[in-house]
C-alpha cells in the first residue's frame, strides 16, 4: 500500500511524527509512506487552495517534502508531481493538535486535505488528538492517537463504506483527551455543535501603536449531545464520523420546492 501523509501544523510537528509511525504500520514491510507537508503551520485554513499564488516545494529526504502551501495544496502537490507516477492508495491527514470535531470541522485544515483526496478520488481519513486535562500533561499526550491509531485506521479499510460517486465519503477521527490504557473503544457518530462556544475577535493594541484583532476560541470541554463526536470523545472514546464534502440540505429541498411553486 502506498500511503501519502500530511497536515496543517506543518512539516516538523509532533503529531506528524506520530501519523508517520501509524501510516508505516498500516502500510506494513512492502508498503510505502510518502509526506507532503506545509513547510509551516497552516491550521484553520479549512479546504484552502492557493489558486493565485504558486506553491513552492522543497525535497527534504526521500520521500518527504514540504510545500508552501495549505493542506490541501500538498495533496494536489503529491498527486500530480511527487507521485505523479504512482497515486497513493490512502490520504491520511494529521495527528493534529487538539480536536476537529463538532464546527471545528469546519475550520479543519486537517480535514480540507482529505476532502482534496475524496475530490480527487482517493480514499482519505483525518485524524485529531483532543487535548484535555485527562492528557496534555501526558509525557506524550498524542498516546492514544499512537497506540490506537493504527488499528482504528485498518478498521475503516476493511469495514469502512467507501463509496465511489461524486461526492466521496471520508472519514474524520477524533481520539479523546486521556491515556491509551483509559480508552474504552470506537463509536461511529455524527458530527456535533458547540453551542455555548464560538469563535470570536479581541483587538488590541501593539507596543508601537498599531491596532491588531486576534481570532479568540471558546471552551472545549462541553458536550453536543447522544451520539455526537465531542461527547463520545469526552466520554472516552474514539469517535468515527463519516462525512461529504456536498453542502446541499438534502432534508430541505421538497419542502423548499414545494414553498416556491
């Protein structure tokens, strides 16, 4: 299996050093793992491409390159010049600092390469470590990611619904804030809302005068509700949300149709 790997903390992150070791135990002894990373931190810019700027990429060791660009950039730079030869079998993206699930999704840049790959055709799963008091002072608070990673993904392999029309399935994975021994198993749920917590601005003003707006986040230790991503993960579970990059409100359509008759 050739696997390709990337992120949005960028190229020397601690969490790709972890997704790097599962990517090779999922690929196994014959199989490949190729990196193509932001060569810097690129979080929360979501399914952005660089369409107005090129992206300059750089060799780093064999197989492992960084590209000035977002998540999503790297894996249109992998597949049609790194691998170009060869596609990749599997996209995975992460391990990314803190979790994506609930409307952080939505902001996910971890999450905007794999909805690339389903674009593209390739099969693709995102991965996030909750970080929480249960394991930020953990000697390695990606542990749950790193020891339960490996056979989450082989799971999704070889039970996983991929579907192969327009709008792909991908797969977003959250492991909660606590240590692998405490972790109780997978849920497959939907993804879940904050409520109580959004995003927000907060000026201020720089030592020689200027004005500045610093993007604020919110509390995430809340739940969002039975069967949604942050409570299963806060209840000390891996969460497993299947998603599509189609934004259509299929729920409302009839009804829309109906209205404006």
């Amino acid at each position: 299996m050739r696997i390709l790997i990337t992120n949005d903390d960028g190229i020397n992150a601690p969490g790709l050093a972890t997704l790097t070791a599962i990517a090779h135990d999922v690929a196994g002894p014959s199989g490949e793992v190729w990196t193509v990373a932001p060569a810097f931190e690129q979080s929360g810019v979501g399914h952005c491409i660089s369409y107005s700027s090129p992206t300059m990429i750089a060799k780093l060791d064999d197989r492992r390159y960084a590209a000035e660009g977002s998540p999503a950039d790297c894996v249109l730079a992998a597949l049609y010049d790194v691998m170009k030869d060869a596609k990749p079998d599997l996209v995975l993206s992460g391990i990314n600092r803190g979790n994506n699930a609930a409307d952080n999704a939505l902001y996910s840049g971890t999450i905007g390469a794999i909805i690339e790959a389903a674009l593209q055709g390739v099969p693709g799963i995102a991965m996030s470590q909750f970080f929480g008091a249960g394991n930020k002072d953990l000697d390695d608070p990606f542990e749950a990611a790193a020891q339960h990673g490996a056979e989450t993904v082989r799971a999704l392999l070889d039970k996983g619904i991929w579907t192969s029309d327009s709008y792909r399935t991908f797969y977003n994975i959250n492991f909660p804030p606590i240590a692998a021994k405490d972790v109780k198993g997978m849920q497959v749920v939907r993804q879940g809302f904050r409520d109580q917590t959004s995003f927000g601005m907060e000026p201020m003003t720089a030592p020689n005068g200027r004005r500045f707006l610093w993007v604020t986040g919110g509390r995430q230790d809340q739940k969002t509700g039975v069967g949604t991503d942050v409570t299963a993960n806060l209840d000390g579970y891996i969460s497993i949300t299947p998603m599509r990059a189609d934004l259509t409100a299929h729920d409302v359509l009839d009804d829309l149709t109906e209205r404006l008759k």
